[in-house]
C-alpha cells in the first residue's frame, strides 16, 4: 500500500499496461518527453521509449483517427485530448467513426481504445477549458464511459479500459490531479460497469461521478453531524456501462435519490438516471428525485463565479436538507 | 497469348512494355468489372431496387484498378463513400457489393452499412468513410502499426478533389510525413467536389499535388484516365512506403461520367465536357491500349463477356437474397454482439 496522487495514479496505470502488453502504444499532445502538461505521464517516455510513447502535432483529429486506424489493424492505443473541451474539435471521430464502425461493418471491424481526457472545472481556465462533457459521449452507442473520482480507482478502471475490446473514453478529473489515496501494490485490475457505495447510510442516495464524489461525502459529513440525516453515496464510476443494479439498490433502500452532476443542466448523465428510476422504482421513493447540477451556463473564469456555478458542498447538503425536511 | 510479331505497332508507338501482358489484362479486367457493376448499379437504382444514396465511380475506373494491380495482399484499403470501384478492384465478390447496395442479406455487411460504407476486412478493405477526410488519419493509424509491427504493409487512402479543402487531410499529411508513415494519400481529382468546381474553391490548381510541398513531399500529378500511368506512380508509391521512404501524395486527374450521387443529374457542366472526357474513356483508351500491345480481339471480347455473365449472376443471386433480419438490428454495438449499455 502506498499513497499516491491521482495524477501518478494515471503514469502508473498506463506503465502497468504498457508493460504487461507490447501493442498498448500512446499517443497525444506534449506527452512524451514533456511528461503531459498535467504532469500525468511523467516517466512514461523513458521507461518505454520513442515508437510506444508518441508526442504528436497539435492535431486532435490525426491523433484519434491514428488511434483508431492502429486499433483496428491490432494496437491498443492509448490516446491523450489534453483538454475534453476539445472534443469538439475531433468529435468525428468519437461520434461517427470508431464508435460506429463495428456496427457498420457488420462485425468486421473492431477499435478497443481508450481515450484519456482532462475533464471538468476548478482551474480558472474558462468556458473552453473547464467543461464537464461525460454526456456527450454518453449519448453515443458503441462508446463506453468511465470517469474516476480517486487514484486507486485510476488504475483499476484504466486497466480496464484499456484490456476492453471495445473504445472507452476515459474522463479524468483536472481537480484531482494533485489529490492523494491509499493504492495497493500489485496489478490492479476493475471491471466496468461497476459503481461502488463509498458510504453506506440510510435516509438518502447521493449518486456522484468525479470530483462530485468528494463533495458529495463531505455534504454527507455535514448532513449527518449537523442534521442526523445519514446519506448513501455512490460513485458511479461508469456511465457506460452503467451500474443500474447498485443505484436501484440503494434506492429502495434510502427512498430518496439526489444526483450530484458538475455538467450543466440540460442532458447531463443524472436525468438519464432520474429516468430509470422513475420508470422502474417509483414507487420506492419517498419524494421526487432532485438533480443537483452546474446550472445552464458556460463556465466563467473568475474564481469567486466559477465557484458558485459547481455544486458545493454546502449546495448539495442545503439541497438534500430541504428535501428531506419537506 | 499476343505472337512476337504482334507487338509491333507499340513498339513503333514507342510505348514502354515495363508492365507485361498478364498485369494489363488484369487492369484492363478491373476497369471493366468497375464498368460494368456500377452500370448495373444505376439500373438498379432506376428500378428501385437498389435504395438509399449511391455514389458511382463511372469514368474512374483507371484509378482503382491502377492502385489495386499494384498492392500486395496485406495492403490495407480505405475508400469513401464513392467506394464501390476500390471494394470491387480488391477482389470482393460483386455479389457481396450489389447485395449491400440492395440492402439484402447476402450484402457485405448485410444492410447494416450501404453504398457508402462498404467494408471487407478479409480482402484488406478498412472501410468506405463517408464523413469527408476522416479516413485519411484513419489511414495513418493502420500505417503505424505496419511501422511498429515491421510488417512492410502499406495504407492507401482514397478520397475525392473536394477532401481536400477539409482539415483532416492537413493533419494526416503533416502526421503521416513527421512520422514517415507506409501511407499513400490518392486524391481523385473529377474536377468537381459535389456540384461547384474544385476550381472555384480552391487557392491553387491542383488542389493535392500542389499542397504537397507544404508537408515535405513531392509533387505528382498523374493522367488518372490511364490505368498503365496509374500503375506506375502507384508501384513507385508502394516501393518507397515499402522501404521506410514515408508517404506519397498523389494526384489523379479524371472524370466521373455521373452526376455526384444519384441525385444529381450533373447539369452544371459546361456544354461538350462530358463528351470530351468520353473521347478519353479510360475503358475505350485501354482497349486500344490493349491492341497497340498485339492482344488479340477475341481476348478482349472474352473477359468482356466473362464480366458481363458475373454481372449478370450477381444481379439474379441478390434479386433472390432475403432481407437482413430484424434480429441483426441491436447486434454487434459492442464487442459482446449485442447492445446493452445497463446491467
């Protein structure tokens, strides 16, 4: 057991695939001998060298297409979008292309990729640096979602993303970076598609992905020392796949769901799952489901803006207060 | 086989015989197969039987055929959505192809792709991609692992004049000459993009081959019209990727003889350009080709006929093919075969 940040969390587990297999490669922007710009992928460049660590131009389409062009001859590339805001600027690829071309092919063809990415807000950088957009892979088929809340959840999942034989974006929070956790020694190997209580109570659901899942344990904190109402918090984890067994589980047991979501309002991965609940729990609930949510708005710069607009954890805990006392 | 004496009047015409008879007559089979599926094609259409859109490679055949007589087995094609011809040029069945243009269940993908998207990974055929230049970094992928594997496979990726106005094809370049890829870029130049010409929405004349420079490569523009000229840049092509000499870009100058896509009846041409790139119908041009090198008639007129009959067969096999059934509908969405995205 050792303490590690998120950050070296994702060195180790991209080093651990690397060398359990000669056709994982990696690819991406400032990467290599830079060591990524968050500093994520120190060391990879010396341990595995040149043609497995590639730095790439400033050419987000050319780098998933490569990927995708390398895993379907063989590879199972590692693909860096240093920022997800920049999705955008290679979305064909995510939305139309290796996502869709097994189904096209009939079967022929396969891309078991993953692509890593520097999601969400808290560094000050804006509405093109700072975007939360799990759901605009969520919504796609043929993809499959995973976004870690801490280092040893890094590993886990990015080792099964990258052992996955279909493509995996991987969200990896900006915020967490310089945070710490226990990892154990060893492999680590996680299964999608499993969402995990990361504490068990009694009174509410709080379902979290990312940097909510530390928000929502603290609010959990506050609600249960200052109010004596004992929440259940799920990280997801996995968008896609997606855990519903464990969310329906805790939900017929705690009767309320909260969703804490750092995306803006519209479509963000929690009404989805308002959606199933409500179809297939209904009457398990005590009161309606709430979404706690960015609210519809780009992200702004300033601190003291950007701040209010996530979920904090006096929003949450208010929020799930005045729910339950109502 | 063409006597000694035959081959007279090419040497008089001064032609080069560095190709050899058995690949001329596989080009000239090629071009006519293309010829003659994609005719078949619009007739279909015109009976409704094929559905959806279609993309018909009519007056380019030379270019398929040229590439594909030149690859070697583990070659990895990617095509666009005008695909029909580079699918067919790698040996694919026609039936496999009118079957998914006819969306039955004997089609390549049995109807889960059409025209656009027709895919045969057994006969290296990666993909017809129908979002403009997507497939060119796609390429770049395949080419890296023949360059990490050592493999000497190379990547060739098709695309039309109009790609190459999109951004996508800049970054493959530049990625696929940093890199030194086994990837050879072949714009297809039909003078038109879908119905405005290249011309008028490009900053130079010839809208690949003159943006060569600009990633490190040279520049070549060749008569696409002529299968034998196709061939050469195309072999030429091949040996330098082959040899860890990086990519190639080359220039195809022709003509679709169609409109864009069955919905274009191609009215903004100017009056007599058709019938001037007609006069040079790569078919036509090979057939003379074909005799300058002493081929017989009779020889000709057999693989005519002998494609024709294939035509023919494919044509019946797929009006007889079942419809896909419903139960392919939710398959193969992910590796497991189905599509669930929930436990």
């Amino acid at each position: 057991m050792a303490e590690l940040t998120y950050r070296d969390a994702v060195a180790r587990g991209i080093a651990q695939e690397m060398a359990r297999d000669p056709d994982v490669v990696f690819l991406g922007e400032d990467i290599g001998k830079a060591g990524g710009v968050f500093k994520a992928t120190v060391g990879l460049y010396e341990q595995f060298g040149p043609l497995r660590v590639r730095d790439t131009p400033i050419s987000e389409q050319a780098i998933l297409g490569a990927a995708m062009g390398a895993a379907m001859t063989g590879l199972k590339p590692i693909a860096e979008i240093m920022f997800s805001d920049f999705f955008a600027v290679c979305f064909d690829y995510i939305a139309n292309e290796f996502a869709k071309s097994r189904y096209m092919s009939n079967g022929q063809l396969k891309c078991p990729l993953v692509v890593r990415t520097g999601n969400g807000a808290g560094s000050r950088f804006g509405a093109q640096h700072s975007q939360s957009v799990e759901n605009w892979c969520m919504m796609i088929p043929g993809l499959k979602v995973v976004a870690p809340s801490n280092p040893r959840d890094v590993i886990g999942l990015l080792a099964a993303a990258v052992r996955d034989p279909d493509p995996v974006i991987f969200f990896e929070h900006k915020s967490l970076y310089p945070t710490k956790g226990e990892v154990p020694d060893g492999e680590i190997v996680d299964a999608l598609g499993s969402a995990k209580i990361v504490r068990p109570g009694k009174d509410a659901t709080l379902l979290a992905l990312a940097l909510m899942v530390p928000r929502a344990l603290a609010a959990a904190e506050t609600l249960k020392s200052e109010h004596g109402i004992d929440c259940e918090v799920v990280d997801v984890r996995s968008l896609v796949p997606l855990d519903t067994q464990t969310i329906l589980g805790s939900v017929g047991r705690t009767h309320r769901l909260f969703t804490v979501e750092e995306n803006p309002r519209l479509c963000g991965w929690g009404a989805e799952i308002v959606s199933i609940v409500a179809d297939e729990a209904f009457y398990d609930l005590d009161g309606p489901p709430v979404r706690i949510t960015t609210p519809h708005i780009p992200l702004p710069a300033a601190d003291i803006l950007e701040d209010v607009a996530l979920p904090t954890v006096e929003r949450i805990a208010e929020r799930v207060r005045r729910s339950l006392e109502n | 086989m063409a006597k000694v004496e035959d081959r007279a009047p090419a040497a008089a015409a001064g032609l080069n015989d560095d190709i050899g008879e058995a690949t001329r007559l596989r080009l000239y089979r090629i071009q006519v197969e293309i010829r003659e599926a994609e005719q078949r094609a619009f007739d279909l259409f015109l009976q409704n039987l094929v559905k959806g859109t279609s993309h018909l490679s009519l007056g380019q055949e030379a270019v398929a055929a040229g590439f594909a007589a030149a690859m070697k087995s583990g070659d990895l094609s990617f095509c666009t959505y005008r695909g029909h011809a580079h699918t067919l040029a790698r040996g694919v069945p026609i039936e496999k192809v009118l079957g998914e243009l006819m969306q039955r269940d004997n089609g390549l993908m049995r109807g889960k792709g059409g025209s656009m998207h027709l895919t045969s990974a057994e006969h290296g055929v990666m993909g017809s991609y129908a979002i403009i230049g997507a497939h060119l970094p796609i390429a770049c992928g395949a080419a890296w692992r023949a360059q990490y594997k050592g493999t000497k496979d190379v990547a060739v990726c098709f695309f039309g004049d109009g790609t190459t106005n999109i951004g996508a094809f800049h970054e493959a370049l530049n990625f696929a000459a940093v890199w030194k890829l086994p990837v050879i870029f072949v714009c297809e130049n039909n003078l038109y993009m879908e119905y405005t010409p290249i011309g008028d929405v490009t900053a130079v004349q010839h809208p690949a081959a003159d943006r060569a420079a600009a990633y490190g490569l040279p520049r070549i523009v060749v008569d696409g019209n002529d299968a034998d000229a196709v061939y050469r840049a195309a072999s030429a092509a091949y040996a330098k990727a082959r040899d860890g000499g990086g990519p190639s870009l080359v220039e195809c100058m022709t003509y679709r003889h169609s409109g864009h896509s069955r919905a274009d009846p191609a009215k903004y041409r100017p009056e007599g350009e058709l019938e001037k790139w007609k006069a040079r119908d790569p078919i036509k041009l090979y057939r003379e080709r074909l005799k300058q090198f002493g081929i017989a008639d009779n020889v000709i007129a057999e693989i005519d006929a002998d494609v024709r009959r294939r035509v023919d067969e494919a044509t019946e096999k797929c009006k007889a093919a079942p419809m896909p059934p419903r139960d392919i509908l939710t398959k193969d969405v992910y590796a497991d075969g189905g599509f669930a995205w929930r436990n």
